[in-house]
C-alpha cells in the first residue's frame, strides 16, 4: 500500500506555525535590572522583617524581666498580719491575750483597726470586758491588772508582735478573769494595711486571707485604743 508524502511546503508551514518555548520564555522574562532590583528588595524586605521579629522579642523579655523584678521588689517588702489569742502564755503561766504580728518581710504601715465582740465594736479594754464580763469592779483594782495597745496608724516591721489586750489571771481567779477567758473566741480584729509600696490589704481575723485592695477605705466610727 503506497503512502502519500505531504508536498515540502506544508510540512514547512507546519513547523512555522509550533511556538518556540525559549523565545517565549525571553519575553515573559523580566529585564535584568527590574529583576536585581526585585531581588534586593526582596533581601531588604527579609533582614527588615528579622530586625523587627528580635525588636519584638527583645521588648517582650525587657517586659517580662521588668514584671519579674516587680513582683521580687513587692515580694521583699510584703507584709501578712496574723491575729491571735490564747490563755497562756510562752512560758505556760495563765493569761487571756489578743496579739497581732507581723509575719511578713517587710514593714506593715496599720491605717486603722478594730475590734469587735460578738459583732458590736469596741473602743478600750473597758468596753470590751463591759460587753463581754459586765461591769466588773476588780478590773480596775491592782487584782485584775490588764495590759492594752493601740495600733492606729502604727508601723509593724517584720516578725513584730504587738499585744492588743494580755490580762494575766488573778491567784485566786476571778470571774472576770474566767468569763474573759471563756468568750475570747468571739473577739473579731478587722484592720486595714499597707506595705511601704502602697499596696494594701483589708485584714479579717474571721478570713483566711486578707483582701488586696487599691487603698484603704473611710475607717470605721468606733476603732480599736487599747
């Protein structure tokens, strides 16, 4: 079977009419200066957005090594008052007592404080056995000798004790004596306090933690004399 040959001029035109991929290529091609001036642009765009990422990270450590040296400062400085009583005392002999301590590191600067028996506050030491034992005649006889201080606007440094009321008991005991001992439980102490940064805290004995607040409030009408 005979094969038809295409005439030589169709088999040129076929090959003219194919596009030429490098020419192609050539012209979609940038110029060799638009295309350096895109690649050192782009380098500058790449360092420019390294410079910025240390920037930011350098500002986030200097942030967060300025907070950390906040909270070690406050740490340094941070006092915890703690209330307490009991019926005898260090060295075992008898006696009610209402202490208040400082077990902080740093200075606790007392802007006010008061004490309360069965929820009614009291002024001195005369009114709280008033409330709590009746007018008692020996309580101001040399028999019931009481020792009373006041911590109105009073700075405690760290690990200071102050004795709010110590009444050592009488031999022979008296009632006084006795029913002061029995209702020392129902003594509330609210106070508040502040560090030497002027951070502050509302204190509640009847709390297991104090209150942070941004200052102290108004003081209540009836505050704590000794």
């Amino acid at each position: 079977m005979a094969t038809e040959t295409p005439p030589p001029g169709d088999a040129v035109t076929a090959d003219a009419v194919q596009p030429d991929p490098v020419a192609a290529h050539r012209e979609s091609a940038p110029p060799p200066r638009i295309a350096r001036v895109l690649a050192d642009r782009g380098f500058e765009l790449l360092i420019g957005g390294g410079v910025l990422l240390i920037s930011l990270i350098s500002l986030f450590v200097a942030v967060s090594a300025n907070r950390t040296q906040e909270r070690m400062l406050a740490a340094s400085v941070w006092p915890s008052l703690l209330f307490g009583t009991s019926s005898a005392s260090q060295e075992g002999v008898p006696q009610v007592s209402f202490d208040l301590v400082n077990r902080g590191t740093g200075p606790a600067r007392v802007r006010w404080a008061e004490l309360r028996y069965d929820g009614v506050p009291v002024r001195d030491s005369d009114a709280l056995l008033a409330r709590c034992c009746g007018r008692l005649p020996e309580s101001s006889g040399p028999q019931y000798s009481l020792i009373t201080s006041g911590i109105q606007r009073r700075v405690l440094g760290a690990d200071e004790w102050v004795a709010l009321l110590r009444a050592p008991r009488p031999d022979p005991s008296t009632p006084a004596w006795e029913a002061l001992d029995r209702e020392r439980h129902k003594i509330r102490l609210r106070a508040c306090y502040c560090s030497v940064l002027d951070d502050c805290w509302l204190f509640d004995s009847e709390s297991d933690d104090p209150e942070p607040v941004r200052h102290c409030p108004r003081p209540p009408a009836v505050l704590w004399g000794g």
